[in-house]
C-alpha cells in the first residue's frame, strides 16, 4: 500500500459529499439490483425453461388426419352413448343416492357430446388458443411468481447475510429511505418479470398456433378476458415479491425464509385443506388462483357434521378477484410494513 | 465545534434469559475537531458500542445524554452531516460477489459521490490493479483496505476508524498509520481511532480516551495521560549499589535492584534521592525518572476501574 504514503493529493479536501437525494439511492438501488449474479441467474434460467417448455409442447400438440379426427369422433359417441345409459339408471334409482338429495344433483348432468372435448381422444390434439389461453396465463402467472418470489428474497436476504446493507446506512442513514429505494426498484422488477412472462406466454402460444394450431375461431371476448387475466398475473407477482421480501427482511436469511414459505406451501395449507377445511378461504394459495384465474376461483370442500348416514355436505365457496386481491394485499403490506418498521427500529450490529 | 461530543450516554443490552448489561455507562466524551483522538479500552469496554451510537446504528438508552456528531445531534441530525462522515467499523461490509470498484461504484453513487473519487480512493489504498476481483478473492488486508478506500470516499471532515489494522500486513500497518497521521494533520480531518494496539495510539494520536466498564477513565493529550498513569519510578545508577539500597530502604524508599542499577519506586520528588545519598557519601552517577508507555498508563488506569466480565465491545 505504498500508495498511501506516496499520493497526498488524493487525501481529504473539502467534503465531495453533502446530502444525496432518493433518486441518487434509487439509481444505486438499481444498479446493485441489475449487478447481483443470483438474480441474473434466477432469469436466466427462466428464460431456458421456456424455451425447453416451448420446445415441449410442440411435441405435445399435432394436426390429426381426417381418418384419426372420425376414429375420435366414433369413440365419443360409444362413451356417450355408454354414459348417458348410466346416467339414466341413476335417474332411475333415486333410492341409490344419499338420502334428501335430488337424483339431479346426485348423478350429475346428462352427457351429451358437448361435454366431451374431441382433444380428449386423439394422440395429438391441435394446439386450442382459444380454449387454453387463461389457463395458460394463469400458469405463467403462477411461474413468474415464483420467480419473482426468490428474486424478492434474494434481493434483501443477501444483503442482510453479507451486511452490506449495514455498511448503505452508513451514507444513508435514514432506513425507511433505504427500505423504500428496494422496495421499489422491487416492484419495479417484479412488474417487470409479470409483463416478461406473459409476453412469454403469447409468445408460445403464437408458435404453437403456427405451428400445430387448431383453425377454431377464438371466443367473442377472449382478449379482453385474457389481458384482464395477464393484468391480474402481472399483479400476482408483484405481491409474491413483496411478500418473500417482507418475510426474508422479518427473519433476515434467505434460507429460512424460503424454508418458512415451502412448510406453509406444502405442509400446513395441506393440513388445513385436511384438518379445517373451511379455513380454505384464507389460505394464500386459494387466493393467489382466485385473483387470477379467469372468473375466480369455486373452492369446494366437505364440511361439517355427518349425518345418521355419515354423508357430509359439500361447501361450494367463490372467490372473487377483488376479494382475493384485497386479502392478498392486505397479508403483503401487514409482512413488509411489519419488517421495515423493525428495521427502521431494532439496533443493527 | 467538537467533532464528536457524547454527554452522559448509555447503552443497555436486554439479553433474553440474563439480567441486562450497559455497554456504555453515562459516558462522556469529548473529540475536538482536527488531529488524531486515539479510542482505547479492553475487549468489552463499549468502544464498538460507542461508535454503533455515534453512527446511530444503535439507539442510546432513552431519558438522558446528548449525542453530537460535527456539531449535530444524532440521530436526529445525522442525515445532514453523513456526507462529512466516513466510517469503517469493525471488518468492512461489502458484497462478496461484487468486485471492489463496483463495491465502490455502489456506494458513491448512493450518495452523490464522482464516480472520479472512486478511482482516486483505490489508488489510494493501492487497489487500483485489483479493484475488477471480486471481494471475496480479496485477502484479509485487501478488505481492509478498501474498507478504508470506502470511508475516504466521501473526503470526510470526521473519519471513524475502528481497528483499521486488521488482518494487514507490516508494511500496510505502517501505511495505515501514515495515512491516519497526515489525514490528522491536514487540519481538515478528525480521526477517532479505535483500536487495542497500544503502540498504534501512542505512534499515531494526538489525544486519547480511555474506556473501562463503558466509562471514560482518562482522556487528553497522549503525553498528559501517559505521565498520569506514571509510576513514578526512578532509576539511580551509583558505584555502590548494594549500600545505596541500604540507605534508601532506610530512608523509606521502595527499591529494587534493576540491571546493576536500582530502581525507586513511587517517588513524589527525585531530589530527596540525591540528599540522602549525599549525606552517606554516595553520590550519583545517573538518575532518571522512568518514562510510562501507554501500555503502562493503560494498565494503570484500567486497574483503577476494573474492565467488565462481559464481551459486549
């Protein structure tokens, strides 16, 4: 470090700094964001699997021949014409059914063609836009929250494990600044990664209509419908950031975090669905499909005290989007206004 | 104005299972702007503690004391006055995946820095051909100094140094302290130095502080605190030392023999040496009084007040 002694105009003068404004934070926020390798990584590896799903898919879907089109359709009307002979028998046996329920209700509508989709019975269907584009959406909804969920908690999880977030408060020393300057340039990512991923999915779709695509008129409506859908996804991942944000800013590890997210995924939403069943309402899962999902979301479920026969009655609940978007924004700002106020408050060593 | 004023501080850890512990007992200190104020204390003496408040990464107990930095409070006014602030406390926190100038980059950025400070403070510190690594690559002394490069980056009017040593090797010690010296001696530039290296302070500072239990024990220019923490020891060389040992312990004198000479302890005036070895014949061929280090001083003066159990630094 000979330098040091060597060099005395690079010492001290005058005060380079005074006072930053939050646009200079903002734009360092930024920048860190675009800088760190496990988020570049995290959208690369986004970017590869849809490719790889692409290429999937076109071996999925296929343009059948007349021959394997009248070969599906002769199939349909056996199954039909065997189903709606047990549809009839049931009519038939009321007393089969549990007691007090209508034979209507207990064996379901009558089947007729039209409940029988012709994809159902070839190899290779072709490819249904019209049919599959809000599912698709709601599936690249799910993804891209994903996603967006391990970019949030990566985002402030590494700086708490490296502390360098410490050494931010050094030259601003106001926290909640601090905390806003990711928060936003989160938001900012996230919506972006929304908009990425159901570009991604018209995208796909395009190719496999052009390639293995059905000839089918899309439904009056569908594109309102599915942008309203892929509004409503872009939304969703924006929330799942934040929320894996708030939640890795409240424990203040990445791993955990994460292993807190994969517990209540998989274990406790499961034993709720199991053990009180109409808890379901509130589970963020539920809400999440609800938000997006084109019409929202029925859940169904048995509730309950069984009767003297031990049948259980069915529970048919609706989310809707503004319930469910409420819910959802309502748990992520509770998260995060939660962590920013204990970081804006608690000793930091 | 005074870089750095704290007036009756405190700093209590509530510890979950443990009665709570004060790292900072109703501290007053006072750093006046310009020069080196060395920060000394054992381990557990609250000089981190004391410089996490300063920063206000800590939050001092409610109800008492003033905390001033460059002459405004903290931490309600330390927004206006960071920008004049440069710190590097404890090990340097920075991101391992980024290289060092980006470290920089980010930094100078978030408060307004010319990115043109950033190189300057590399070259600075002598990192400029490694400043494309990645931090984590860097040795131990290379953190360390761009940990310093990043406290210079806003040419700060109070730079707070804490164990800036660390993990350097003998020629980047000698650096560091250079750097410190002159920085002190630009008549711009505070340094608080905290540092447990004894000589570090007493080579470097100009004023010291000495913390014990999370008090200030001594504080004042180095020199004042060294004779403070004197032992008044004098050595006396005479051709007689056996008999000269005799006179004095009959005179009332502590003496030990030292090397061929003898050494009188605790003596409130030399001159009384000298009489009375003249009165019996002897007369002397060299006597000194025996100058303190600060090793010696600290000792001292943390002997006096007893350093805490705890490990709260």
């Amino acid at each position: 470090m000979s330098a040091v002694v060597e060099r005395s105009e690079a010492g001290p003068a005058d005060p380079t700094v005074r006072r930053a404004g939050f646009g200079s934070l903002l734009r360092s926020e930024l920048h860190r964001f675009r800088s760190r390798r496990f988020i570049q990584v995290v959208l690369a590896v986004a970017v590869i699997g849809w490719i790889v799903a692409t290429i999937i898919a076109l071996t999925q879907f296929g343009n059948p021949s007349d021959a394997e089109i009248a070969r599906a359709e002769q199939q349909i009307s056996t199954d039909v014409a065997s189903m709606h002979q047990a549809w009839e028998d049931c009519q038939a046996h009321p007393e089969q059914g549990p007691p007090g329920v209508a034979p209507e209700d207990f064996c379901g509508p009558e089947p007729t063609r039209d409940t029988q989709r012709l994809e159902w019975y070839l190899d290779k269907a072709p490819f249904d836009f019209g049919a599959t584009g809000n599912d698709g959406a709601l599936a690249f909804a799910a993804l891209s929250a994903v996603v967006a969920a391990l970019v949030g908690a990566t985002w402030i999880g590494a700086e708490w494990s490296t502390r360098s977030l410490v050494a931010l408060l050094f030259w601003v020393p106001r926290r909640m600044q601090v905390m806003a300057a990711k928060l936003l340039v989160l938001v900012g990512a996230a919506a972006l990664i929304g908009v990425v991923a159901q570009a991604g999915w018209l995208a796909m779709s395009g190719i496999l209509r052009a390639v293995e695509g059905s000839d089918n008129q899309l439904p009056h409506g569908f594109w309102s419908d599915l942008l309203q859908t892929q509004g409503r996804g872009v939304l969703l991942t924006v929330i799942a950031a934040l929320l894996a944000f708030g939640l890795t800013n409240l424990v203040r590890n990445t791993g955990a975090a994460l292993g807190i997210a994969f517990v209540y995924l998989i274990i406790v939403e499961s034993a709720v669905r199991a053990m009180r069943p109409h808890w379901s309402p509130w589970l963020l899962s539920d809400n999440a499909v609800g938000l997006v999902k084109h019409g929202g979301n029925t859940i169904y479920f048995y509730d309950g005290i069984p009767d003297s026969t031990g049948f259980v009655p069915q529970v048919e609940y609706y989310l809707g989007h503004l319930q469910a978007g409420v819910y959802l924004g309502a748990v992520t700002v509770v998260v995060v206004a939660l962590g920013a106020v204990l970081f804006a408050r608690r000793d930091i060593h | 104005m005074p870089a750095v004023q704290l007036t009756a501080v405190s700093k209590t850890y509530r510890r979950r299972g443990r009665p709570p512990q004060k790292a900072i007992d109703n501290l007053d200190l006072l750093v006046e702007s310009g020069g080196v104020h060395g920060f000394l204390g054992p381990n557990g003496s609250g000089k981190t503690t004391t410089i996490r408040v300063l920063l206000g990464l800590v939050s001092a107990d409610a109800g008492g004391g003033e905390i001033r930095l460059l002459d405004q409070p903290v931490p309600q006014g330390l927004p206006d006055v960071i920008g004049g602030v440069g710190a590097l406390v404890e090990t340097p926190l920075f991101f391992p995946g980024f290289t060092g100038r980006l470290n920089l980059q980010l930094l100078a950025e978030a408060a307004g820095v010319p990115k043109s400070r950033v190189e300057e403070c590399l070259e600075l510190v002598d990192l400029s051909d490694r400043a494309d690594d990645r931090f984590k690559g860097y040795s131990l002394g290379m953190k360390q100094r761009l940990g310093i490069a990043a406290a210079l980056l806003k040419s700060p009017r109070l730079l707070i140094l804490d164990e800036p040593s660390n993990g350097l090797d003998p020629a980047g010690i000698r650096d560091v302290r250079e750097l410190i010296r002159r920085l002190g001696s630009d008549g711009q530039t505070t340094v608080l130095l905290s540092s447990h290296l004894l000589a570090e302070i007493q080579q470097v500072c100009d004023h010291v502080s000495i913390l014990a239990r999370g008090r200030c024990v001594a504080s004042g220019p180095v020199g004042e605190v060294l004779a403070s923490g004197g032992s008044g020891d004098v050595l006396v060389q005479v051709a007689d030392p056996t008999a000269a040992a005799g006179i004095l312990h009959q005179a009332g004198f502590a003496v030990s023999p030292a090397d061929g000479a003898l050494l009188v302890h605790s003596v409130p005036s030399p001159s009384e040496i000298t009489r009375v070895l003249a009165q019996s014949g002897l007369y002397l061929e060299e006597l000194r009084r025996v100058t303190p280090d600060l090793e010696s001083a600290f000792l001292a003066i943390t002997e006096d007040h007893p350093a805490g159990s705890g490990d709260q630094a």
